[in-house]
C-alpha cells in the first residue's frame, strides 16, 4: 500500500486527476474519527486538497446530470492508494457486516454469502466483470429484517450504485453514513419498516436520482433538496410514512410537481397538503383532435382525469351513467388509457362511451414511467385544481389499502350528486331469456375425429343476442383470436368451435348487479347445451367478458385437461395465452408474478415436476439452469431453430429464481409475441393426439416439417421487437395487472367432478 500523507500531498501539485488513470482503482480516505470513506477513482473527474481556516480540506469533483457536483471532506487524517485485491477485500468484510444486520440466516435466499466464492456468486449480487467492486445489491422480497448497518460499512462497499431492498422487514433509520457513498445512485426500499428522519445531504450525492421508501415510518420533514429527484428520468417516492410539516416550496414550485405529487403528499395525515395542480397537457385526442387540459378545465364545472387501467372492476359502468346525466351540467370526463390507439378506439366504441379520452401515446409521454401508476380518480375544479382524489383524504392520509382498491372512489358520486343532483344508477335489466342456451357452431372439424372448444360470454344483455349482434360477433371474433398464432392456425381445421348465449340480467358489473355465470360450474353447464360434443372428452370453456377491466384473467385447469379460461378483459391475446397456452397446451406462465427474488420451495418444485410428469402440464419450463438439461433441449440443439434463441432463461412459472423458460420472451411472458418452439410442440403433441385417436405416434421430423410457419412467425415477432429498440414487451404489458393474466389454478378432478360437487 502506499501511503500519501497529508503534509507532502500539499506540498505537492493542487490537483490530482483520476478519472482516466486510475480507472478500476480505488482511494481511501481515513478520517480522524477512524472511519474510511473510499472513493472509486474513475468515478471522480479531481481530487483537489486545499487549506481552509488552518485546515487541510479535500474537494472531490463530480461531472454529473446535474452539471459539476463537489464533495466536500474534512478531518481527513491520511489517504491510500488500495490495489483491486484490498478493494475487494474490503467489500467482502463490508458485506459480511450486512449480513450480519440485516440477520442474513433468515433470508429466503442467502446462496453462497459469507462463503469463500467470489461475492458476484453471492445471491442478489451484480458486479462489473473485471473490477472489485459491487454495484447493486438486488435483494427484494427477500426476508431482509434487522436494519441497515452503521458505522462505515455500507461506505465501505466501494462502488455500490443501488440497494434494492423493496418488501423486507428492514427497520432502523436511513444511515447518514450513505451519504458519503459517492457513487450511490439509488435506495429502494418501498415497503418496510424504516424510521427516522430523510437525511437531506442523500439527494447532494453527485449521482442520486432514485429514492423510493414509500410505506415505511419515516417521520420528520420533507428535505427541501429532494426536489433534485424531480427532474426528468429520475424517480421518487416517499407517499405512505408519517412525514409531516409543510411541503417545500422548492417541491411543490417544481414543473413535475402535478406529475408527481401522488408520490409525495399522500402520508399519515401529519403533512400540511398544499393545492395540487391537474397535469397541464397539450395532447390530442385518440381521434388526432389537439386540445389543452387548462381549456378543458374553465370549461366545465367539474373535470375527472381517469384512468382507465387502474381502475376497479365495474367502475367504468357506472361513471358512464354519471356522465350521461351531468355532461350538460358541466361535468367532462377525460379518460386516459395507455396502449395501442386502435385498441383504445375500439373499446371505447364497443362500450359507447363519448368523453373525451388522450391519445395514449401522449398520455404515458406526458407521464413518463409513472404512468401505470397515476390515481384513476382525480377531480379538477375550473381553476386547474384538483378537489378530490381517491388517493387520500382532504388532510393527505391514505387509505390503508394503498394506491389500488381504494374505498374512496365511491365518494365522487357523492361529490357529483351534491353538485349536480342525485340520478338514478339503476342497471339495464334484461326482461327476454329466450335466446339464453341457444347454440351456435362457429366451424367445425374437417380433419380428424375433432377437438371441442367453447365460447361463453358473460356481462351480455337480451339486447345483445340478435341473430349477427354484438354476442354473435363477439364470439366469432374471440374464434379468429385463437387461431391468430401458430400452431393454432395451421391446426385450425382439427377443431369444432361453439358458442353458447348467456343472456345476464346485467351488463354492468358494479356492486348489486347480476350476471349469466358466477363460477366455473355455470360454464361448464352452459358448455353441456352443445348436443355435438364428443362424448369422454375434456370440456374446454373460454368465457368471454364484455369489460374491459373486470379484473385480471385467469384459467382453471382440470386433471383431466378441462379448462375454464376467464378473459375478464375481452378479446385479445390473453385469450391466446389462458384458452391457447394455459388451456390447450397446458402451458404454465414464463414471467415473474411479483419479486425478482421469488425462489419456490422444495415442496413447490416438487409440486411442478408431479404436474409435468402427472399431467403434461408445463413443456415451457424447467428446474435446470443447463439448457441440454431441459425439457427443449432437443429443439435448442436443433440448427432449425437457432434463430429462436432457445436458452435456459431464468424466471418463469411466477418465480424470479430457480425456475427458467426458453426464451427471452413468448406469448407465456408478456403476450407480445408468439408461442415460443417448446409450446408449439406441446400444443402440436396434444391436438393432434385427441384428433387422430389413441393410435397417432409422434415423430419429431413430421413436427419440424409442419412447424415452419410456427418458426417464421416467432422469429419475425422477435425481428420487429429487436427494430423497436425492446425485444420484450411495453412496460405496460409487463407491469400492469389490469392486462396481465394471473397465475392458472389446478383444480384436482374432472369437470364431472365439479359438476357433482356444484
């Protein structure tokens, strides 16, 4: 080690440049208080130490963002030069320390800490190839508790960019010694038990643009420099403690602040809440209409900001009442949806709703990241300010339910009818049931013995069942979408497809209304009008809701391959994905339902090999990390499919670890994309086995051949993802629950079963 020490330093030049020279290198400053604060010195463009009132004072500059940041150090007792291997044995010590406080033993997953292997094989760890140090530490949902540890450990772990510690049980308060972590960029820890005050010197850090402690038990005030989190592509969230005191005038001045105030204000009631401000928008609508918010404002009473995606089941029916009634009184509704413009027309057609709704395109721009998580409930007076949100109370407490199922959201009928005058939200009831259980064959088989599916719609009115209706062409188009991918469309003529009409009393689904089916027995009862169903089959229901958010999908699987596949959000590829996938092809899901760290039991990896080798449930996935190991890696050693990108992906089947599919993405992850090679081929293998009978033997040659189509239409799905920059899906499409399907459920029995058991 050598060791400068303070007298020659100054004697030496003034300024001491880093960043090039020293790349992968580290300094380490002792204080005279014993601690170390080291400093990774490509990461710093200067070290400057200067004499200030007697005192020998170092300036460390940092080109950031934000423009040039200094760092300020004092008491500094004597400076090392450290080699990669001291670096990374202090890390080492420095993580162990973590381990420690945050009781490590108990962690879901604690593989290979404190061990002798290299920390990049420590769970939860990512590095740099090449450098000594630690860069994130990704440990979310993990069983952390205990609290963050003191002292200069966490200074300590040189290099550290993030700490990703969302829903643990981490308590204790935010350590000041992070604030000497020069290269931190970010704490997550959304969801756990911290106390004490924000240390206001975290959001002066040269490169800190992410702080996210939301539902935890902070308490004190609002630092006036965290507004430096408000700035565009940096993120913030401290809604949900007991923070308390006015808001900063730096924050609520801030351009973002009508962007972003539902993750500041809403607390425990303690905070004084300042006037919010509506978003100023200039956009157009889903028709190219340009328009501005401010205008929409002064010209109504009363404007609602709704959004769609995140609002509760049946709640859309119920506004468009309210709407009809008091749009003449003064009463807009600007709807926000994000997506696909022609989906977004199409849904508003279909529900016959005329408010105005944003182009989404310009919706989620204006919104950036956060636009999956805007309130859906926001009222906005003719002065641009908004008087009722479902996100808290006039005095800034949230609902214990948090951003999503609020109570409140109810109250804004109140709100309107105090304003406007009570009406009568009284559904549409249906009086004529004669055409309830009459069946309609969509096509049938001309190749085989068959394979019987069938449609139910729910939420369907009498006035929907006219002969070439809305019930008849919403069925015919739920058809169309199952055969719209591969294999399924060259497989087409091997199936007989029927629908049966479900008259509801009710198409609207908020509370007291009444529909057709309620469980999967009533699908199943329905499904068993069709007199032409092949005897000793599986019965396979897709039920169809005339919603656009009554919840998420999902598929019930029988032991005996029935199915009922709910799609609760109409007709679009979910249907693929529960009825095709889940349904069909006893396909298990490939994404991540909720932690990254998510690792299955012992008994849950042996619940997954007992429904493969039980029931032929999951081809797509697998417990090994070796591709030659997995259920594909006959395909993944085929050429033909090379251009797949067969792998042993990690993540799927709900779980972050553990568990791995085979590609990047499928319609099982993120339904963007196709059906990826080993879904085909569990598709191929089981229709055609009830199609040609008990004596069909599979041939793998016979597949690949029929499979060319399958492998130019996934391949060509993954080609336009690659050109659009994203070779996974939108943002929207994998982080909202609106659209994403949950987890299929395996129901032990038959259909017959259930049926006996109703």
């Amino acid at each position: 080690m050598k060791r400068f020490f303070l007298s020659i330093i100054m004697m030496a030049a003034a300024v001491v440049g880093v960043k090039a020279q020293y790349d992968g290198q580290c300094v380490n400053f002792k204080l005279s208080t014993g601690d170390s604060i080291p400093v990774e010195l490509s990461c710093c463009q200067s070290l400057n130490p200067q004499v200030k009132d007697g005192n020998i004072v170092w300036n460390l500059n940092f080109d950031t963002p934000r423009g040039r940041v200094v760092q300020t150090m004092d008491n500094v007792s004597s400076v090392d030069y450290m080699s990669k291997e001291q670096v990374r044995e202090q890390v080492r010590k420095a993580m162990v320390e973590f381990y420690q406080s945050t009781n490590g033993d108990q962690w879901s997953n604690n593989t290979n800490w404190c061990t002798d292997k290299p920390v990049e094989e420590w769970f939860g760890v990512m590095t740099t190839p090449g450098y000594p140090y630690v860069r994130h530490l990704y440990l979310s949902g993990n069983n952390l508790s205990g609290q963050l540890p003191g002292g200069d450990c966490l200074q300590r772990m040189v290099g550290l960019n993030s700490l990703n510690l969302w829903e643990n049980q981490i308590g204790g308060t935010i350590p000041e010694s992070l604030t000497h972590n020069f290269t931190t960029n970010g704490l997550l820890m959304d969801n756990n038990l911290l106390t004490g005050e924000i240390p206001a010197t975290l959001f002066d850090l040269p490169y800190f643009n992410r702080f996210e402690v939301g539902e935890n038990n902070l308490t004190g005030p609002i630092p006036a420099n965290i507004s430096h989190l408000m700035d565009d592509a940096f993120l913030i969230n401290i809604a949900g403690n007991d923070l308390s005191g006015e808001v900063p005038e730096t924050v609520v001045n801030h351009p973002r602040f009508s962007q972003l105030w539902d993750y500041i204000v809403p607390q425990r009631g303690h905070l004084a809440v300042p006037d919010i401000p509506a978003p100023v928008m200039d956009v157009t609508d889903v028709d190219g209409n340009h328009f501005s918010t401010t205008d929409v404002y002064k010209d109504n009473i009363l404007t609602l900001l709704y959004n769609y995606s995140s609002a509760q089941s049946g709640y859309t029916d119920k506004l468009a009442k309210a709407y009809e009634a008091y749009k003449s009184k003064g009463f807009e509704v600007l709807g926000m949806m994000p997506g696909n413009v022609d989906d977004v027309k199409k849904y508003l057609y279909e529900n016959n709703i005329t408010w105005m709704n944003v182009d989404p395109e310009g919706f989620r721009g204006f919104f950036d990241r956060y636009f999956m998580y805007l309130n859906y409930v926001n009222l906005v007076d003719q002065n641009g300010h908004i008087v009722f949100t479902s996100l808290m109370d006039e005095n800034g407490k949230m609902e214990d339910t948090g951003y999503l199922g609020s109570t409140r959201d109810q109250l804004l009928f109140d709100i309107l009818e105090k304003e406007f005058g009570a009406i009568d939200y009284t559904p549409y009831t249906s009086t004529d049931y004669s055409a309830d259980g009459e069946v309609m064959t969509l096509q049938k088989a001309t190749k085989g013995l068959g394979v019987d599916i069938v449609f139910v719609g729910n939420a369907f009115v009498d006035k929907d069942m006219a002969p070439g209706g809305k019930y008849e062409k919403k069925m015919k188009e739920a058809m169309e979408q199952f055969f719209a991918y591969e294999p399924y469309t060259s497989l087409r003529d091997r199936f007989n497809v029927y629908a049966v009409k479900a008259v509801s009393p009710n198409h609207d689904l908020y509370e007291g209304t009444k529909q057709a089916l309620s469980s999967n027995e009533d699908a199943f009862a329905y499904a068993q009008k069709v007199k032409d169903l092949i005897p000793d089959r599986p019965l396979r229901v897709s039920v169809i809701y005339d919603s656009y958010n009554a919840g998420r999908s999902i598929c019930y699987m029988y032991d005996d391959a029935s199915y009922v596949a709910l799609m609760l959000n109409g007709v679009n590829r979910v249907l693929n994905h529960e009825s095709g996938g889940h349904g069909v092809g006893r396909l298990l899901d490939e994404y991540v339902e909720d932690n990254a760290n998510s690792v299955p039991t012992a008994e849950m990896k042996e619940y997954l090999e007992k429904a493969w080798t039980d029931f032929g449930r999951g081809a797509n996935i697998d417990l090994h990390a070796d591709v030659t190991q997995t259920r594909w890696s006959h395909l993944a050693a085929d050429s033909r499919y090379a251009f797949e990108r067969l792998g042993a992906y990690e993540g799927a089947g709900t779980f972050g670890r553990d568990v791995y599919r085979p590609t990047e993405n499928s319609m099982m992850r993120y339904n963007d994309i196709p059906f990826n090679a080993p879904s085909r081929e569990a598709i191929y293998k089981y229709v055609m086995q009830e199609s040609e009978g008990p004596d069909w033997k599979y041939d793998y040659e016979t597949f690949v051949a029929f499979d060319e189509p399958g492998r130019q239409q996934f391949v060509n799905a993954q080609r336009k993802a690659a050109a659009r920059g994203n070779d996974s899906a939108s943002d929207y499409d994998k982080e909202n629950n609106a659209t994403r399907p949950l987890p299929p459920v395996f129901v032990s029995g038959t259909w017959k079963d259930a049926m006996k058991k109703k």
